[in-house]
C-alpha cells in the first residue's frame, strides 16, 4: 500500500514550526542557527512520516528544501553518542558537487550532534576517505560508483546502515548507475528505512521504488501557481536563432537582461571555453566550468562567483548539480537540452525561496520537437520571443548611461571641480549642447558599442524538415578533439554504453554529454572523451571497478579494431 499525498504550495495552511515536527533540541539550535524560520511544505510533508521510520518516495524540484526534508530525520533517529565505526545512514547522489554540497549541509545540521559525515566520490584521493571510514563515520554521502568501489574493498560496511536515502534519483538513472544503485541496495539491511527523492517521476521512478522501497508514503509537492495577476517566479522564454548567431544573440539578451549571476549551460567544454572568451571579450566577467578543470579549479570559480567578482559562468551540465549561489537570477539553455528533465534541472538554480528568476533557451530551427517535449513535460508553454534589434540595444544602453549620469548628480559631492570646464564652454557654445556631448563621451566610455548588423528572425523548422540524431556506434577515426580508450570488459562481461557512462560521469569530472561515442564488442569497449580528459578518465577508471571488476583502460591501438 502506497500513501499519497499531494501538497499545493499555494493553498491556505496552518503555519507550522520545525518545533512542531518533534525535532530534538540539537537540531532546532542548528537550525536556527543558520536562520531557518519555518519548514518548506517538502519539509512539513516528510519529515513527520520519516520520523516514524516510514520509506518516502518524494517528488519536489530542486530548491524546495528537500535536502533538509531527508537529513534532519536522518539525524534525529541516529543515537546519540553512537560509537559504531560503519554508517548509519547512506546518501546516494549523482555527483561530486552534490555530494560536497549534501555533506556540508548535513554537518551543519548535525554540528551540536557530534555527528560524522564523510562525503565519498571520485576524483579526490582514496586515502583519505579510507582513513575517515577507519576511523568511523555515522553518515556517507557518495556517488554510486564510488560507493560500490569501497563496498569491493571491504571499507564501506552496510550492516549497521538505519536509513539508505537516494538523491536526484532520475539523474542517477540518466546516468546510467540503475544497475550500481541496485547493486548497493543488495548489500544493505532488509530492515533498513529507504528515501527516495526526484524532481520528475518518470516510470523507471516508480519502477525501483517498486523493487527496493516498502509500501512508501508518496509525496509530491505541486509547483507554486502565480495568484491572479502576478507573474510566475520564474520567468521562461525562448529564442530561435541559427548557430553562427548565437554568440551575438546571447550578448545582445545579457545587455538588456543586465542579470546580477547567470548560469549559461552548454553541451561541450569546446563551445564553453569558445563562449567564455567571447563574453568576456564583450565586457562581462565570465568564468568557465567543465571537466577539464581539477576540484581545486572548480573551487576558486564557484568561489569568484558567489563573491561577486564573477558574473557569468559558462558550464557543462557538470554544473547542473549542486551549485547553490545566493544572487543568481539569470539560467540560460545555449542549446535545447535533450532532455525535459535536465532542463526541469538547470532552471530550478533560480526563483527559489520566492525570489524571481529568468530562464532563456536558445533554439535552433531544426530543435522545435525537443523544445515542444519540453512544454510536455513541464505543462507550461514557453513563449518564443524575438531577438532584440540594434533599437532595442541602443535604446538600453542609453538608458543604462542616464541611469549612471541620475546616480552621480545625486550621490556625487565632488561635482563643483569640473564647473569651470563647463562655464568656459558655456562661453562658446549652447549649454544644452555641451551636456549633450558629455553624455556622448559618457555613453562611449561605457563600452556601449552597438552590434553592426541585425539578428534575422528564422521560423522553427517542423517535424518532417529535422535531422535524425547522430547515433552512439563507434566506428573509423575519433571524432574531432576526442580521444578512444579501450576498456578491456565487452558483451560478454555484461557491459553496455550507460554502464561506461556512468562510471566516467561517476569517476572523472566529465558530464554524460562530454561522452562521445560507445562501441561495445564481444571482450572489450571502446569511448570517446574529450583529448585533454583522457588521462584523467584512464587513471580514474584504472582505480575503480566496473560491473565488479577491474578491466584494462589505456588509449586504443590500431590493432584494437
């Protein structure tokens, strides 16, 4: 038997405290602490069930507070000075972002607990995480692949395990790590309390919780509705614009949105490297982030951009998970996704907590169908809107300019200096005219150059003009900028393309977009990644283990073929 329930965020409710959910005194120190003043309707919807030790399957997009929803009774129903080296309480997620960003969530949670928390995912040295699941944790937080490495060295032990939680569930099956995930599951108490957590509920969803949670209470959080009158939190249009001219679509959009932070997602590192230096050669301070950058260089970008020395960044879906930064107003979709869920995804970074956001996505002609699977899925039509013309821009910049000349007479007191210029030209010449050409060297000083040519406007293309998708097989030479790999386990070891994927997702910086192609032979695979990815990829995959083995990686030899 399945409970469900159904919350509408906009309808009348009692109000509620965190009080009122039986949290301990721990927890409500901490939380108000960090400025918590009332649960979110995830949170008053979860929590309770969760604390009686119910499994939940709960549907809420990112940013409704569901990270809280599950930790907090996590932590309740951890005992007290426990001393047990194995976990209590498992978190399965996606990512290393997401799994950094979980962990520090969950300490602050637990900080007057006591508790230990161990984020575990690839790319950081083994030995560390080693030494802390030595000396003992109450709570992991890992990516799946990581995980099941750690459960084959013996180092990651489930049999104390309360609650095992899985996190962005959907994007763990998109990343192909079904079969990692239900390996885990194998592993763990029967008695344990499972979570699941997704933003969309497609029919795989239902299909794991059907396998591995026990009559769950269901919970889905309905999207918050406008009241009459008022615009939506966040607020969705498109562009369709050809490929040469999305670099100067995008400036021209950015100029007249003026966004506090922007995220622009692109498919591949290349487009994101190419599109960071034009923006930046346009006047804005752009960042790039991708798989080619180490965890250290990731760091100092997320840094500059929540502090405000950075305005834009550039990113692979890398970036989808995980980035939680205060001011940001402004997501756009340089290219349609090819999946309604990551859009549902990228454009959850912003309208969060009642503050509004903006979501642009560049379309080309030939993406119509993908952006109407879009509508589809998200019920919500988006409105296709013209690119702005040269009128537009200049009519904004010139505003731009006698918004910046209206602050200085207000706030400047050191104006008196520059009287005499203007009396000694007033000698000569027209006052009105002399505040005109000062307005003129002001307005060119900003940099406000006006692109030269118009934007033309092209209609989507329909069903029957678009191009049918390039496939997965491999075949002749490396695409352009990739590198093979040969990974020595084919057919016959059981391995298909998601199993390749998500273990390079799950190991290495690299989203599943960054991929290229996947032959899978008899007794060995061959994938394409990125050329300046490939060492990491085979050191990464060298150390851990795929489909409970560890195969030959290195670089393909003709001979391979």
């Amino acid at each position: 038997m399945t409970t469900d329930t159904t919350t509408d965020a906009t309808a009348e409710e009692e109000q509620v405290s965190f009080a009122d959910l039986n949290l301990g005194p721990e927890l409500l120190r901490a939380l108000t602490g960090l400025g918590y003043e009332e649960p979110t309707p995830i949170q008053r919807e979860a929590i309770p069930p969760l604390l009686e030790g119910n499994d939940l399957l709960g549907q809420a997009a990112t940013g409704t507070g569901k990270t809280a929803a599950f930790a907090l009774p996590v932590l309740e129903r951890i005992p007290r000075n426990r001393k047990e080296r194995a976990p209590a309480a498992l978190v399965l997620v996606p990512t290393r972002e997401l799994a950094i960003q979980v962990s520090e969530a969950v300490h602050r949670y637990g900080s007057d607990m006591g508790i230990r928390v161990l984020p575990v995912y690839g790319g950081q040295p083994i030995g560390r995480q080693l030494r802390s699941l030595e000396r003992g944790v109450d709570v992991v937080v890992a990516t799946p692949g990581r995980a099941l490495d750690h459960i084959a060295r013996g180092t990651l032990r489930l049999d104390e395990l309360r609650t095992v939680v899985l996190d962005e569930a959907d994007e763990m099956l998109d990343m192909g790590f079904s079969e990692d995930i239900d390996s885990i599951l194998e592993n763990v108490p029967e008695d344990r309390q499972t979570v699941l957590f997704s933003a969309t509920m497609p029919d795989r969803i239902d299909s794991m919780a059907r396998r591995h949670l026990r009559e769950p209470v269901r919970i889905q959080i309905e999207r918050e509705a406008p009241a009459p009158g008022e615009a939506p939190k966040i607020r969705e249009s498109a562009y369709v614009v050809r490929r040469a001219q999305k670099p100067a679509a995008l400036g021209r959009l950015l100029d007249l949105e003026a966004p506090e932070a922007a995220i622009v997602f692109c498919r591949t590192r290349e487009q994101v490297d190419q599109l960071a230096e034009t923006l930046n050669g346009r006047g804005y301070r752009a960042e790039a982030l991708h798989g080619g950058l180490s965890q250290e260089q990731r760091d100092r970008v997320m840094g500059r951009l929540r502090g405000g020395t950075a305005d834009l960044l550039v990113a692979t879906d890398v970036a989808a998970r995980g980035i939680d930064v205060e001011h940001l107003t402004h997501v756009v979709n340089y290219d349609v996704p090819s999946a309604p869920e990551s859009y549902v995804h990228r454009i959850g970074r912003v309208g969060r907590a009642g503050r509004e956001g903006v979501a642009i996505m560049l379309a080309e002609p030939r993406e119509h169908r993908q952006l109407k699977a879009i509508e589809r899925a998200t019920g919500r039509r988006i409105p296709v809107e013209s690119v702005p013309s040269i009128a537009d821009l200049r009519a904004r910049r010139l505003e731009l300019t006698r918004a910046s000349l209206h602050e200085s007479i207000l706030e400047d007191e050191d104006l008196d200096r520059f009287r005499v210029v203007v009396e000694t030209l007033a000698d000569d010449f027209d006052v009105m005219d002399v505040a005109l050409a000062a307005v003129k060297l002001a307005h060119e000083a900003s940099g406000a150059a006006v692109d030269e040519e118009e934007i033309p406007e092209v209609a989507p293309m329909e069903r029957g003009r678009e191009r049918a998708p390039r496939g997965r097989k491999g075949g002749g030479p490396p695409s352009r900028g990739m590198t093979r790999l040969f990974v020595g386990a084919g057919r016959s070891a059981g391995m298909r393309p998601q199993d390749l994927v998500g273990a390079i997702a799950g190991e290495t910086q690299l989203s599943g977009r960054d991929i290229g192609a996947i032959e899978i032979a008899d007794r060995f695979s061959l994938v394409e990644v990125p050329d300046n990815a490939a060492p990491e990829v085979i050191r990464a995959l060298r150390g851990s283990t795929i489909k409970g083995r560890k195969p030959v990686v290195r670089r393909e030899r003709p001979q391979n073929r």
